[in-house]
C-alpha cells in the first residue's frame, strides 16, 4: 500500500523536487502551496508525513504544527525553512515537529531522513518487547506493559498513563520514552540517541534530543528540574532510572 505524503511549501520548485523523490519512494503525494489550504486537506486524509515549510501564506507552519498535534494526531512531521537560527529549529520541535531541515538541504540527506522516518513508523507497528531489566520494573508481556514508579507504559496501544492519568505525548516523546524506558540505567549520549530513534546521527542536531527530553520531562516528571526519570548524566548523556 502507498504511504500518502502532505507536502505544504510555497515554493513551486522546491515542493516540486520533494515530490520527485517521494514519488521515487512510491508514495502517493499531495502539494499545497497555502498554510490553511494544507491544513484542510491534513484534515481531509490520512498521511504517512507531513512536510511543512515554516513561512508559509494563509497559515504558517508553526501554526499548522501545533493544531495537528491539538488534534492528537501522531503523524511524523518533518519541517522546512529558510532560516537557521537555533530558536527557530527548538520553536518548531517545542510544538511537536519529529524532525527539520534548513534550505537549502541536500537531497540524499533529505531522502535519509524521510526513510529513516518510514522504516522508524513500520517498526513501531511491529515491534514487540523485549526488556532490558525485568528485576527493576514490572512487566506484562501479555500486554506490553512497562511499570516504573507511577509511570505506567503500554506499547501495544502506545498510551502512558502518569498516576492513572493519560498523558498526550507526540509520536517521537513516545519512541523516546520507550527507548529510555527499554534500558533502564544504560547512558546513552546525544548522537546515540539520534541514531536509536530517530534513525540516523548527525553532528548540529543534538539540540533536537534536548528539546525532545525537556518537552517529555515537562510531562512525565514531578519536578522537571528534578527529575525521577530521564537522567542526566553529566558531561555525557541521559539515562533512564533503573529502579524507584
């Protein structure tokens, strides 16, 4: 079956050569070059990705981001601009982007990127648990269940509750979480952690892993600032709490 893919980029020639190599892929792909006119057709369909240029007429990409993710949709979205700055690129992620480009980008990174996103979503359809220290935290196989202090994981139907209360996480605040939660106690640095769950390691991104780790501790820990959970271990990475 084609992976249906939403392209939103006002620029003709660039949205153009996205979807030559999507269509490459063997995806089926809508184009709109308007930010509400995107949104209504995210609204219309089911889509594999989502592919947002930031500046954007009608409705910027910003925008659009943070009302499919008030939709609790889980879609992968991948964000465009011109710009470069570091706030841009941590504003995007804060509002539940799972990945970003800057143009001008390379193609072969661009192709990397949108495969590492559809292999990463095939695998979570068909993953299966496998733990990493049944002696430190409570495990259900029947029901892929993760227990650990008041965190309660289920990966079958990708929910997290936090003292019997579902918490709304992205698709990749999930893929992080899980990651940490499969190995507890094991540091894992920056560049490891893009390679794990993002699929792919690449030297001016880490600032992506930081953004994903303050978002998920904003929602799973007590105290953000102190947390119970996700660790940091310093000078080199973060780590998942083996036993509370």
């Amino acid at each position: 079956m084609k992976k249906s893919v939403l392209i939103v980029e006002d620029d003709p020639d660039i949205a153009h050569l996205i979807e030559l190599q999507l269509l490459d892929l063997g995806c089926d792909v809508d184009i709109s070059h308007d930010g509400a006119e995107g949104f209504n057709l995210f609204k219309a369909r089911q889509y594999a990705l989502v592919i947002l240029d930031i500046m954007l007429p009608g409705m910027d990409g910003l925008d659009i981001c943070k009302a499919i993710r008030a939709m609790e949709s889980s879609v992968p979205i991948m964000m465009l601009t011109a710009k470069s700055t570091e706030l841009d690129r941590v504003l995007g992620l804060e509002l539940g982007a799972d990945d970003y480009l800057t143009k001008p980008f390379s193609v072969l990174e661009l192709v990397a990127r949108i495969k590492a996103i559809f292999r990463r979503e095939a695998f979570r359809r068909k993953e299966s648990f496998t733990p990493g220290s049944e002696s430190e935290s409570v495990l259900n196989k029947r029901q892929n269940q993760i227990t650990v202090g008041d965190l309660s994981i289920n990966i079958a139907s990708r929910t997290v509750k936090k003292e019997q209360q579902i918490l709304s996480l992205t698709a990749k605040e999930f893929d992080l979480l899980i990651f940490f939660a499969r190995h507890p106690g094991q540091v894992f640095t920056r560049t490891q952690l893009l390679d794990k769950v993002w699929g792919y390691g690449h030297d001016g991104y880490e600032h992506t892993v930081n953004s994903h780790i303050n978002r998920l501790r904003a929602k799973v820990e007590k105290n953000p600032a102190r947390p119970d959970y996700i660790l940091t271990a310093w000078g080199v990475g973060y780590k998942f709490v083996e036993a509370l």
